[in-house]
C-alpha cells in the first residue's frame, strides 16, 4: 500500500489495544499508517506487552499519553479512564490479541485497562489474534473466538507462517496493512451509519471571547480560547446532527461537518443566536463579554489625552434572552464559570436563565477553565440531578455531557 486512504470525517477514533505477543513490535507501524491517514489514535496496552514494544514508542508514535493500569501511579487522580476512552473510541482493535487477551475478553475479565476498556466501549470491536499454533487451534481458544464471534465482535484469522517457537503453522499476526484495511472497511461502515442518536436535531451552541471595542484598536475581552465549545460542537456533529457554532474570535479549526459563523461584539453573537432560534438543542459555552464600552470612539484614543475613564455598561445576556423565550421542546444549557459558592450560584443560574442543565467549572481548578487542554465539570439539572464528572481533556468532557443530555 502506497498511499494510505483517508480516514472517514465522522469516524477517525481509534482506540488500539497490545497485548503481550513478540508481534506487540508490529503496532508501531500499525499506528503510523493509521496517524499518516488523519486518524487519531490512543494506545491501552497489557502489563506484558510493554515488554515487547514500549509505551514510549507508542506513545510518541499516537502522540497520545498510553495506559496500562486502570488505577493511576498517582491514586488521587482519576481512576475512570477506561470508561472515558470506551466512550471515546469509533473503532476499538485488539492486535496481537494473545491467548490470554482472548480469553479474558471472552469471559469479560477486567484486570487490567486493556480488558476493562473492552467492557465500556461502545463501538465495534476488531479482535486479530496472534499466537503460537497449537494455542491458536487449541479448542479453548477456539471456543473463546467463538464466542466473541457470537457477540458481533470482529475476528481476523491469524496468518500462516513462521512462528517465534521455531514452528511453521496458523497464529502470525496479519501485516499492519491489512489490519489498517480491515479497519478502514469497519470505520467506513460506522462512518455511513453516522447519523446517530442526535440526527434530524439541529444543534446550536456559542463558543470563544466576545470582543466589545473601546475604540478602533482596543477591547474589552477575556482569556476564553473558545476550545471547550469547538469539542461541544464536534460532539454534537459526530452524533449527526445539524451544528450551527456561533463563534467570537478563536484560533481554532472549525469541526468538520459543523456550520460556523464567526461574530465579534455580545450584540453581534445575540444577533446571530436569535437566527437560529429554532435550534432542538442549545448549548451556550461562549465566555461572553458582561460589560462594554459605554461610549466606544471611532478614533483612536491618544495616550496624550490626559487621564483615560473607561464607563462601561452591562451587555445583553444572550442565555437568559433565550431561556425567557424558549419553547416546550428545545434543551437549553448553559456554563457556569465560577470562583466561589460554585453549585450555589450555578444553580441559581439554572432558574434565573430557564436552563434545562448548566455546567459548572472553576477556572482556578487546577486542570480546568481557560486555556488547558482539559476541564473538570459538574452537571446539575434543573431537577436536581448533580452529576460530578472527573478531571478529562475536553474532547472527553464534551462527550460526557451530550451523554448526559435527554433529548426533547
Ligand atoms: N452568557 C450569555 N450572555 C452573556 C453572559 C453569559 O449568553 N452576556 C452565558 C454564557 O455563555 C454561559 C452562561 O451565560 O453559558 C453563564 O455565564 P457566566 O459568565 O458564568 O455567568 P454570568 O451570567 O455572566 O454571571 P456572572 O459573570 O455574574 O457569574
């Protein structure tokens, strides 16, 4: 294979898992056909198999941190990655899958992050096994691939050839090649079933700064960097609905498949917000400026004039001018960014802006808020439900709360 294909816009997750064979090596090149088609990848591996390969290549290779053990080195951190990278991945591939691995998966083992992601994943599941011959063809192995067979999980037949015993016989792992193939094929299929839960909903959700000018070449603004709200949308996208992401100034790319309509100013987001007010689900992330200029100049303001008095005014709140007129069937949700008296004063946001959910994060946190790559939120509904999620990188988060979200 020349030229790797691409990978589907709406499927390109792949979640990898190594287990403890001498074919362990062969995944470093698995994932780097798999990252040279766009695709993004994440490594679990068994105990045994950083024997083989290590979690450094794998890990430099995915450009992913990769994982082992389902309890952190550090036991106050989070302890429930296996349930954030199940609900993460499009495509879950267990190669080499050992006589082991395939054992404990048939029988639904989970003592280590390999064999536990297995039990939360929710996408398909590719088992290629490799071992040696007379474990490949022994009748319990045989019955174990039966039985994940049985349950819709995907088996590649190992190949023939020369075993790491010395023999000659069935258990070689197939080239990365055609693994990468096999896969494709099954993110294809998954890519063309993307319509998901959230198709026919059209989305709209509010990300990034708003910039309110003091004059032609100063504003009023804040640190938002608009990425919490850019995963919101990709989110919502690869659930296949319709996403219109209203955007203050970012450096972001736009998430494919989603419609993005840049505005500056609070008035400007309102303006476009109230476009698409006939949106199923809203979901405001944007950190919009609260107070603007009272009287922006058209010139620039010179440092020689004398002392300078900012006067500013509040701005419209687009939230609460939604929550006021929203109808029966729209979910309306809001964020919370709060310093102190988080749930006290995030849920009384809940009521004073009609939400149906908010979700509240403290920018102090360490690992939350502004400009870090992750975030830690709680979830409360307006019927009192509080769903305290753990410290994720956003694109974990996001997922976590559309999870979270009825639907109307
Ligand atoms: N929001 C909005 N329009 C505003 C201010 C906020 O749509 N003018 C939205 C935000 O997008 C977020 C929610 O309201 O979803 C809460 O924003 P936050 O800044 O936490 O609260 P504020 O309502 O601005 O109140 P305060 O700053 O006093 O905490």
């Amino acid at each position: 294979m020349n030229q790797p294909q691409a990978m589907p816009a709406a499927a390109r997750r792949i979640l990898l898992g190594v287990s403890g064979g001498i074919a362990a090596y062969k995944t470093a090149e698995l994932v780097r056909l798999f990252k040279k088609a766009g695709a993004e990848v994440r490594v679990v591996m068994t105990p045994d198999a950083s024997r083989f390969v290590t979690p450094l290549t794998l890990g430099t290779l995915s450009e992913n941190e990769v994982f082992i053990e389902i309890f952190p080195e550090n036991e106050s951190g989070s302890w429930t990655k296996h349930v954030a990278l199940g609900l993460w991945a499009d495509l879950f591939i267990v190669a080499p899958a050992t006589a082991q691995t395939v054992s404990k998966l048939a029988n639904g083992a989970c003592d280590s992050m390999l064999t536990a992601v297995a039990l939360t994943a929710r996408c398909p599941l590719l088992v290629c096994p490799a071992m040696d011959h007379d474990m490949y063809i022994h009748a319990a192995t045989k019955q174990n691939l039966e039985t994940l067979k049985s349950r819709g999980v995907h088996v590649m037949d190992a190949e023939h050839g020369s075993l790491a015993s010395g023999l000659i016989g069935q258990g070689r792992l197939p080239a990365p090649a055609s693994i990468f193939e096999r896969a494709l094929a099954m993110l294809a299929e998954r890519a063309s079933e993307r319509p998901g839960p959230w198709k026919g909903k059209k989305v709209l959700v509010t990300a990034g700064p708003t910039r309110e000018a003091i004059d032609p070449v100063r504003y009023v603004s804040n640190h938002s960097t608009g990425t919490m709200g850019y995963e919101i949308a990709r989110s919502a996208a690869r659930r296949g609905a319709d996403v219109v992401l209203v955007s203050g100034p970012t450096a972001l790319q736009t998430p494919e498949h989603v419609r993005r309509v840049d505005v500056v100013s609070t008035k400007n987001m309102y303006d476009a917000v109230m476009q698409h007010r006939d949106a199923d689900i809203v979901i405001m992330v944007a950190a919009v400026a609260d107070f603007t200029p009272a009287s922006p100049t058209t010139s620039k303001i010179k440092k020689t004039d004398a002392s300078l008095e900012l006067r500013l005014e509040p701005t419209i709140d687009i939230l609460a001018s939604f929550g006021a007129q929203k109808g029966e069937n729209q979910l309306l949700v809001g964020f919370a960014l709060e310093t102190d008296n988080g749930l006290e004063n995030a849920q009384s946001k809940l009521k004073r802006k009609h939400l149906d959910w908010i979700v509240l994060n403290n920018p102090n946190e360490a690992g939350a808020g502004f400009g870090t790559g992750t975030n830690r939120v709680t979830l409360i509904g307006k019927d009192g439900t509080t769903v305290d999620l753990p410290k994720m990188s956003k694109d974990e988060v996001s997922e976590a709360i559309l999870e979270h979200l009825e639907l109307p």
